[in-house]
C-alpha cells in the first residue's frame, strides 16, 4: 500500500513519525520503504489554480483590449499615447502567451 505525502519533507517526517509500518519498512529497507511512497503534487489535484490563472488571465487581457481601444478613440495624436499603445500591446501578447501555454494539451509520454 502506498503512503500518500505532499511534496515536502515535513509531510514525509509526519508520515514517518505516525505510520509504525513505515517506519519498520524504511528501517529494513529504506529504498523499497521510498518506492512505496507516493507524492502529490497540489497543482494535479487542485484544478481551481488553473481556473483562477486563466481567468485573471483573460481578464487582464479584455482589460488591456478595452483600454486600447478607449485609447485609440480618446487618441490626440500624442506620442506618449502611442507608448502606452505599445506596452498595453506587449502586455496582452505577453498574456495571451501565456494562456496559450496553460489551455494547450501537455505531451503525452
């Protein structure tokens, strides 16, 4: 039976400190003892941090759109217009990168 712990050392001292089994099987045979042990990672069982991410994300980019186009319409023909134009722009590919990256499909192995 595999020992659940989460991805740090104080989870995996916890479980040694309450788990008599496991102790035994690390004092025995600590590469098998390790084996048995299984590590979870929060970002594979808690979805909400991706749902969080990508939702600021597109946030941050609607915002960034609305905010260009008040821009453009609000535009004077100033060049400190046209800089903020070009931020707002690196920001949003910047943003849409990244949810690109975040809803693609990863590799399969």
């Amino acid at each position: 039976m595999k020992t659940l712990i989460n991805d740090s050392i104080g989870d995996l001292e916890a479980a040694l400190k309450n788990n008599s089994d496991l102790q035994e099987k690390f004092k025995t045979n600590p590469i098998e003892a390790i084996k048995n042990v299984e590590i979870r990672n929060p970002k594979d069982t808690d979805y909400w941090i991706y749902r969080i991410i990508v939702l600021m994300l597109g946030l941050a980019v609607i915002a960034i759109i609305a905010g260009l186009i008040l821009i453009a319409y609000w535009n004077d023909g100033s060049s400190k217009d046209n800089q903020l134009v070009t931020i707002f722009a690196t920001i949003s590919s910047g943003a849409i990168g990244a949810l690109a990256g975040l809803l693609s499909p990863s590799p399969r192995k």
